[in-house]
DNA sequence: CTGAAAGCGCTTACAG
DNA sequence: CTGAAAGCGCTTACAG
C-alpha cells in the first residue's frame, strides 16, 4: 500500500517561486556547481564552504528538481528491493514505504520478486540487482536473515539496510521493532489472562525472528516464574500451510497448552482452523495469538490478536537510509539499528483463561 | 539545422544515440517545434505534415525523453486513483498496473484513500482530486458503482476509466472481466459437481456485480433446468464481518444449500468459518466458491475455489487509456468497454456432491 | 578547492 | 500552419 496521507504524488508544478541551485549558490556566496558539489559529494570541498552552502540549502528549504538532474545527466540513484511474491500483507506494506522514499528522494526503485525462498535464489537475486545496477539494497527480514553469512562477510558490494530483520546483524544497517521485547510483552498480555500453559510457534532458523521473538516468549515465561516446557514450542515453517501441520503438534495431545503464540498470522491463522476441525472453540477452549497484525487477522474467526509492526514506516526508513547511504561518497558511517515501537494487538482470538482450567 | 553549425559538433558530452526530437524533426524535414506539436496536440498542424511527422516517430521508434519534457515545463498529465483503504489485496494489484502505466508513460499518480465508501465521501474524493489537479480518474468498480449517476450525467469535469466495474456505465470508459460470465462459468461447475441447491450471496445494489454476477449464476441454473430458489440468495454487503452474519441466512435452515457461491473471497471465507463452527465440514457437507481469488484463498482452509480477475493488467489498461484520453485535446473518441478474460481456479473447498444427497 | 560555460531534450512565447 | 531562439535547473568536462 502507498501513503496512508493519500498523495503518491508531487504538487502540481510551480515555476516562478521554486528555489533553485542558482538562488542557493547566490545565498551561500557560492557557484552553482559547488552547491552541486556539496549535495552530490561529487568532488572534494574545503569544509567551510560546504557549511556555508548547507546552511543555505537549509534555510532556502531548497530541493533539488528531479528531471532537470535527470536531464542534465545525474546518475540516478538505484535502490534494489527483494520482495516475496507470497506474503501479500507484508510487501505491500513494504512495497509502499519504499515507493513513498524513492518518490521523495529522487530515486529509483528496482524489484526483484522471489518465488521460493531458498538461499541460492535470494543470493541470485540479490547480486542480480546489484549487476543491473542498484547502488544499495534494502532486504526484507526473512531475505536479510537467508543471507547473512554473506552480508556478514561483507559479499554484497553495495550498501546493504534490512528491514523487520528480527535481529541485529553486524555488518548491515537496519531498521526494525524490538521483536524480544514484542514477543516478551505478547506473551505476558497472554500469561496475564490466566495462561500457564503457552505453547509457541517457533520460526526456522533462517528466519533471524527464531531466536528473539522465542527469547522473549522464554523471558516472559521466566518472569511470570513459569517452566518452559519444551514440548509446547514446535519449530516449522511461517506458511498458512506449514501451520496447519504445525498444529497438530500442539493440539494431538492431552495436555494441550490453553494458549498458543504463534510467530506470525499466516500459522495463527493455520492454527485457530485445525483447532476448529477438532472441535475447539476459540477463544473459549484455546487462545491463540499471532504477530504482523496483517489483514488476515481482521478476515478470520474470531478476530485475532497479534503484534503489529509498522511495517510501511520501517520500509519507508530502511530506503531513506539506503539512499543516503548509495549517494555517500568517500567513507561510510558506522553500521547501526533503528528501533521502531511495535503495538500489542488484542481481539476476540484471545480470552480469560476459563476458570475451571486455571492450575491453582 | 546540421551539426556544422560548430557548436553543435564539437559538443563536449555526446551521450548515447538516443534518438531525440531533433532526429525525427529531420528525418520528418520539420522542425523539432511541429514534431512537439504534433505529438502534443498543442497546435494545430497540416495533416500531411502532422503524417510525416507520424510516421517518422514510428519508424525511429522515438520516446520523447520525460525529464526533458517535465523540465521544458510541459504540463504533466495527471492521473487520480481512488483507492479503498482496506481492500488490500485488491488495492495493491490496482496500484502495481496504475505505477506501471504511470512510469511507463511519463504520467504522475495521484490516489485519495477512502476510509467508508459512502456516496458522499467518494464523490468528494473525486472532486477533491479533480481540482487538485487530475487530468483523468480511474475508478475501481465499486467507486464507479457509486458514482454511476453522476458518471452517466457527465458530472465529472474529466475522462473516466473505470476499473473492473462489474457492468456496463454508459457515459464512461471501461476495462472489466465479463462478469456475467464468469459467474455463469463458476456456477455451471458447481453444477457439473452434482449441486442442485446452489446459494449465492450477492452484493448490495450499490455495487454493480450486483447485477451482473447475479445474472450470470441465474443463467448458469435456468440452462441446467434448475429453478432459482429466492430463498437460496442472500444479499449482503461483501465484508467478512458481514458475510459471517449472511451465512446464518443460508445455514440456518433445514434445506441448506450444498454449495454456496459467495460475490468475493472475504464473504466466502466468513462462510466457510460458520459452517466450521456449526460443525459442518467443507467441502463434504458444504461447498464453498467465492470471487476474486485474493490471497486470502489460499489462507484458510481448505482452500477456497474462486473465480480470477487479472486486476493488475485491468488497472494497467485503465490507466493507460485515462492517460491517453487525458492527453487528446479536441473531440474524444467514443466510450467504449475492454473485456479481459477471467479464469475459474477450483480448489478444495468445492467437490462433488456426496452420494446421497444428489437429488435423483 | 572553485568557477564560467556548454549542453541535456524538450516546450513556450514570439514571429512570420 | 511553421520555425528560430530562449530557457527550464541541473551536471560535467575544462580551466584555473
């Protein structure tokens, strides 16, 4: 999805008003071409001259206009996005952040859809951009996390940011929420029902999610001063389909857990259906909780609780600052994350514990 | 003008031979002034000329450069979109055609999102875009629906593409699947499965698949010598909230329907989720079809059967012909309908009726 | 480190 | 109906 203010696009255009390089220049006490210079760190300048023009460029509120770089020949900066041809929710929300920057910047986008995931596609993929030209890369999570041997051995030759990657990966920029604490604070909403038994659907490895979001159902558990029993976290996949296999897991057994925090929607989802075919009621029999908050949490029954991540401000950071990271010139600053709060999401999928199965 | 003019020759930067407006200027034996003219429709030119002209661009395979034009300050063509802000799968096919006709013909985009979709909110989101500046509007079907009074009486000040707009409008343009027929197809294959007492939930008036997937599921059971049971159609908004209150109107009946086909995805799925909890199973005690075959198809189980529409190459159409329509100065052609074709995708949430129940 | 000048490919007054 | 010229706002050789 694209701006949730509605404009995908510029005010129409005003001539005679606009601030241009010239107006910057004559402010700044400079040529035109150093104000250039300075903005596209196209050629060395003497330090105060590029304090100077800054500040112009900030006062003037100057920007620059778009097809007159173009048209004068500017190399224009190429960011590549890898982007699943699946996960509806989550790329669209994604697709319009990075539209929304590239749009804002002056840049270009390059997409590269991904049928499977495996890590010699995502690879092909990513160095396939990279050759058709992309200067930095933005990489969803999952894309981030298959590749990160790679970025951590520095592979890939262009600036690399990931975003919703789950966790830290040195080497790469990123921008992300807190999925330790997101899941931590999921799974104390679920213990503070009444919960004692929560089982969890634990992400595969390559997902890089697999180990916070479980570090944080683990800590939740551990501060609640609840065992974790191994036995109700089952690893799978993060398809509507792996789940519905996943759920049997936890639902083929006597002991069921009276709550299931799920690693993503799609298995949530995947879960209160296989729950349904047995014959449970959720939320009455079984609580069940997701994470993306994605569109299928409002288009099932019961509604269900999950943990959202504002996915299209995290895209829309992640390209602003693989922009600014294609168009440095010269030494690159140091590697670091953007923390981006997450929200707690809870509907009808989760209730009260019922009284009869609370353990004293 | 040849390049002895000095000047010209020695020029400092020859980039690559793109071909220019120039080359057709003298390949044409015009200037570069009447080939913008004639492409433009800006002034008027000799038709002799005007085919020189023509027929140049075409044999150069000429595509004059956007930048160059955006910075000449030509006026750019602009193109309004509104968009729902919850059909997401929906909306973001819509999207993807129009930013691909957009970029591809140099237009900017411009989308409203509108929360609810009443009559007036819409019909403000199309003035409110017009006099932002749009040259030209494409209208998802359902906006057209709801603006088809004022579409019919011109009360739009610019061309009008509508987009899978389920029906004719007359006074507007049209890019559409043959809905009528597509519901004819999925019904006549519900009844190929054995199905004599097929539901359909139909849309609400406002929408005009209302109309014409009604017809289509009416035709399909009068050809096979059923007779339409009135009590076997519901009318019912398309969300899943409501599709969960229509589907009691079908369950909550002795003589419950054995297949049911819903006018979308999210109504069909809210189906199947009070069939589940009902205990009925799907497809054994129920089939299940719905329309759109958005991603939520494959995200429930079982899966859902689902008639598809290619709603990324219908925006894509639309878009394009809104352009060009926004771009003809002087008289504008006939309005006329684009019928893309549709394709029927059977899963398992529809099977052949069990043995007992086919009425001899 | 800095600047004057040419030119990117188009369109728009202005003249015929 | 048609054209010569200026100029949109930048960047890029080239020259200090």
């Amino acid at each position: 999805m694209l701006s949730e203010t509605g404009d995908l696009a510029k005010s129409p255009r005003r001539k005679s008003q606009a601030i241009t390089i010239e107006t910057v220049a004559r402010v700044a006490g400079v040529s035109a071409m150093t104000v250039s210079n300075v903005l596209n760190n196209s050629k060395p300048v003497r330090e105060a001259t590029r304090e100077a023009v800054m500040r112009a460029v900030r006062d003037l509120n100057y920007t620059p206009n778009l097809a007159a770089k173009a048209l004068a020949g500017a190399d224009t900066t190429r960011i590549g996005l890898l982007l699943s041809r699946d996960d509806f929710s989550f790329i669209s929300s994604v697709l319009g952040g990075a539209v929304e920057a590239t749009s804002a910047l002056g840049a270009q986008l390059m997409t590269r859809r991904l049928g499977h995931q495996s890590h010699d596609e995502v690879l092909a993929a990513a160095q396939d951009v990279v050759v058709a030209g992309a200067n930095a890369l933005v990489l969803p999570g999952l894309y981030a996390g298959i590749l990160q041997e790679e970025l951590r051995n520095g592979l890939i030759d262009v600036p690399v940011v990931a975003a919703s990657v789950g966790d830290e990966i040195e080497g790469i920029w990123s921008i992300r929420i807190d999925d330790e604490a997101a899941a931590y604070d999921m799974t104390t909403s679920l213990i503070a029902l009444g919960h004692r038994r929560v089982g969890f659907l634990r992400a595969e490895e390559k997902h890089l999610v697999h180990k916070t979001r479980f570090a944080g159902y683990a800590r939740a558990l551990a501060e609640a001063g609840l065992a974790l029993d191994p036995s109700l976290v089952v690893t799978s996949p993060l398809s509507f389909d792996s789940g519905i296999a996943a759920a049997d897991a936890f639902l083929d057994r006597t002991d069921r857990p009276t709550a299931i925090f799920a690693s993503n929607d799609d298995t949530a989802s995947a879960i209160v259906a296989m729950a349904h075919k047995r014959g449970l009621r959720v939320p009455d029999d079984l609580s069940v909780a997701g994470f993306d908050d994605s569109p299928l949490a409002l288009r099932m029954w019961p509604r269900l609780s999950s943990v959202r991540q504002p996915v299209t401000e995290i895209a829309r950071k992640a390209t602003e600052l693989a922009i600014s990271l294609a168009r440095l010139s010269g030494e690159t600053p140091a590697h670091r994350t953007d923390i981006i709060d997450h929200t707690i999401v809870m509907r009808e999928s989760t209730a009260p514990l019922a009284e009869g199965l609370v353990c004293a």
